[in-house]
C-alpha cells in the first residue's frame, strides 16, 4: 500500500470544498425542510381565527412571483417600447425590467410577520402612546366578503400609521403596504419585505417602471392581498388633508372586470395623534428655504430622542406621547360602486376612467375625514391658534374647548371624551403643551407661544375640516 502526500494547502482546499457540498446537499436542505415545516404550520394555525385568511400569491416563492411579472404580456409590451424608445436592445431593457420586478416584489414570511412583526408593532405602540380604537366593534372587517380584495385606505400623518394600523387588525388579515425608498437601508428593508410590503419610487417618471409596479399592484390585488393605501401619496406637512393621488388606486381599477374578479372593498380608516413623532420635520419641510439636515445630524437626533423616551416612565410617556387613536369606517365596495353608475373600468376610456377613479377616490376621503379622531391636543391647539396673543385662564380655554366638544358631537364627529373626564383630559393635553414649550404660562395665565405657531397650527388642522358651527361639517357625509 502507497502513501499519497499532499501539500496542507491541498488538503485544506478538499476540507473546505467538502464541508461545501455537506453544507448544500445536506444540511441546507433539512434546515430549509424544517424552517417551512413551521412556517407552514404557523400559517395553518394562524388561518383558523383570521378573518381573511393568507392568499396563496403571498407564500408562492419569490423568484416565480418576479419571473411572472417580467412575463407578463403587458409588462413584455413595455420592455419592447422601452428598448426601441432608447435604442437598446431588448434583453437589456429585459433586465432592467427584472430589476425593478425584484425591487417590488416583497419576500413574505408569515412567522416573521405574525410572531416577530406583531409582537414589535404591540410593544412600540403601547410603549409610546395611549392607543385607542373606535368604530371596531361593528364587526365590518369580519362582515366583509372574505374572497373580497380588502384594501385599508387611510390619511397619513405619521410614520407610526405603518406600525398603529399592522398591530390593530393583525388579529383580521395580514396587511401589505407600499413602503417609500427611505426604508431600504440593511437590514431594515430585509425586515419590511418578510412583513409582506413592496418597495416604491416616489414619483419616478420611469415608464418601464411605472408599468412593472402597476402590473405588481394589479396582480396582487386581483389574487386578494390585502393592502393598505395612503391615498394621500406621503405626510401631511401642515396637519390637513390633502388632495388624494390616483397613481395606486387606478392601478387596482383599471382592469377591472366588475362582472368576473373579485369584489375589491375599501375600508376607510382615520388616523390621529396626541403627538406626532416627527411634526417638526414635517413642519420644517413647508419652508422652502430650510437647509437640508444632514445624515448625522438626523442620526444623533434621532438617537438622542430614543434615549430620552426609553427614560420616561411609563406613565410620563403617556402624559407626552398621549394617545393614538384609529376609526374604521363603513366599507365602499367597488363591485357596487360599478352597478350604481352602470361602468366597467376595463372598458373605459383613460380620461373617462380617471374621472370615476377621482370621483370614487375623493368619496372616500369624505369617508376618512369624517372619522378621523379628535384629539385632546387638537382641541387645545385649535382654541389657543385662535385666541393668538391673547392671555387665557386655564378654566377659559377649557371652557372654549367643552363648547368645542359640544359643536362637534352635534355634528357627528367622531369625538370619545366622555362629560365626566372633559377637564382632566384637556389639563393632561395643556401639560403636554407647556412641557413641549408650545404654551407660555405667565401668572396663572396662558396662550400659544407665537415662535411655535407651525405646530400648534399643525394639530389644529387635524380637525380644521369640521367647521366651527352648529349645523354642518366641512365635508360630505
């Protein structure tokens, strides 16, 4: 028998390339086996008490769902445009398709989502606000056709909305947002996309992109996802509604075949805080002339205000914080929506199309502005914008604000401060002011102070849609 030497860098290469081989053939399938043992098995358990249970689009492995866009017929079409507008040649323009395919499509992982995720969005909410939810006991997510396309449709003041919205119906369905470009930072967006949520440029005048998210939008609404909207397109900077964009919601409409898909219901849902994490970025973007904040100004900023409110105790956060609050309101069906006004939107010219989409989008947003929550703070803020310089007495504003409340229940808003705790309510919402520096306090006296009349004016306008009379609201019922 012969010996066989073998210089140790030869050796080590055979160990490694072996350990290789053990790792793929081996152990990397029986982890994989195992890991979807268990996320097959949390599904199971999970579709037994929700009330629209997973679709099979959102467990169909990744690559297929990116494979299947790219082939779509009118995504093809897209890329053959795209190629000849920019002299390429077709498999480039092919690729950058597939690029933006894989860009959208979100990786959903129900075990990160129901057991992580929900477990993250419960404890961030409860640990910064006072969370409160109303028009929920009606029972209209449970009552709504289960094989229905559900789609959450909701003003956006707050990037907490992501986080408020997930944790409160994840005992219903499972939600997918479209998440700004922002969030795609390692390993945050590796997290966003297991939650189910698919990545989104902002105004991108691409055309080939344009079309591979809307064919993603579509596809996914037509298989039932579950989606929530910000038809708003981004952050109210001044505290109000605004205009509603049509980008999303005209990609679910626009091949809709009212007689053959699926019904697709909006659930109108109002949104509002005591407090708003980030009102004064939001407030400084109003002023065209600010400089830019630079990134390690934000991250020190950042990382300053977690520290401080990681020291608050638990009920000096909610005197800060204060309460979050959530309505959802009475579902729109768009299946009835087309038998009321006798259309087909896959028939329907462009221009005629984007008139019933912006009609029946701005009929929402009537929706939401009737059940977006008044708030304590919003209350004080609108009372003390108005009383400007003027020095009040702290029984005053709070006799302002009991009139206040009075108008509103008269006209429906969705108010929930009971008689009985009105005073001690708006004292808690007035110490939150003083604290913040908002209001200035002199002899027992106080009013806005006029350096912070952006963020007082913000909240105020979180109500400015109710007027300030006895017999109608700003918005259409």
């Amino acid at each position: 028998m012969e010996t066989i030497t073998l210089p140790y860098w030869v050796f080590i290469v055979l160990v490694v390339f072996s350990a290789i081989l053990l790792l793929d053939r081996i152990l990397l399938p029986s982890m994989r086996w195992y890991l979807k043992r268990r996320v097959n098995r949390v599904i199971d358990e999970i579709n037994t008490r929700l009330d629209i249970e997973i679709r099979p689009i959102q467990v169909t492995r990744r690559q297929a769902l990116i494979d299947q866009l790219v082939f779509d017929e009118k995504v093809i079409d897209a890329i053959r445009h795209y190629a000849d507008e920019h002299n390429m040649p077709h498999e480039i323009a092919q690729q950058k398709a597939r690029k933006y395919a894989a860009e959208i499509v979100p990786a959903f992982n129900a075990y990160i989502y129901f057991r992580t995720g929900y477990w993250l969005a419960k404890k961030l909410a409860r640990l910064l606000y006072r969370v409160r939810v109303g028009f929920y006991d009606n029972n209209k997510i449970s009552e709504s056709n289960t094989n229905a396309s559900i789609v959450f449709v909701m003003n956006h003041r707050s990037n907490m909305d992501y986080v408020l919205v997930s944790f409160l119906v994840a005992e219903k369905t499972a939600l997918s947002y479209a998440v700004g470009e922002w969030a795609r930072i390692w390993p945050l967006q590796t997290l966003i996309r297991a939650m189910g949520a698919y990545f989104v440029r902002r105004n991108s005048a691409n055309a080939l992109y344009r079309k591979v998210l809307e064919r993603y939008v579509n596809m996914s609404t037509r298989a039932g996802v579950c989606q929530a909207v910000f038809p708003e397109g981004g952050l109210t900077r001044d505290g109000s509604l605004r205009e509603p964009r049509l980008g999303f919601l005209d990609y679910m409409l626009r091949d809709y075949h009212p007689h053959s898909d699926r019904d697709i219901i909006f659930i109108p849902v109002g949104i509002n805080y005591d407090r708003v994490i980030e009102d004064r970025s939001l407030i400084r973007r109003l002023a065209k002339a600010s400089e830019k904040r630079s990134t390690w100004f934000v991250i020190k900023t950042t990382v300053t205000f977690i520290f401080k409110t990681a020291l608050l105790t638990r009920k000096n956060r909610w005197l800060r914080f204060g309460y979050a609050s959530v309505n959802f309101g009475e579902p729109v069906s768009v299946k009835q929506y087309c038998e009321d006004h006798r259309i087909d939107f896959s028939v329907l010219h462009k221009e005629e199309r984007f008139r019933h989409v912006t009609s029946l989008a701005k009929s929402v947003m009537r929706h939401i502005a009737t059940i977006i929550p008044v708030l304590p703070v919003a209350l004080v803020s609108e009372v003390l914008v108005k009383n400007g310089s003027e020095w009040k007495s702290e029984l005053d504003i709070k006799a302002q604000c009991a009139k206040r409340i009075t108008q509103l229940k008269t006209m429906g808003a969705p108010i929930n401060i009971s008689s009985s705790a009105v005073e001690s309510v708006l004292g808690t919402a007035m110490s939150a002011l003083i604290g913040r520096g908002l209001v200035e306090e002199k002899d027992n006296l106080y009013r806005m102070n006029a350096a912070e009349f952006d963020i007082m004016n913000y909240y105020a306008n979180s109500i400015i849609h109710w007027k300030s009379s006895h017999d109608e609201p700003a918005v259409e019922q």
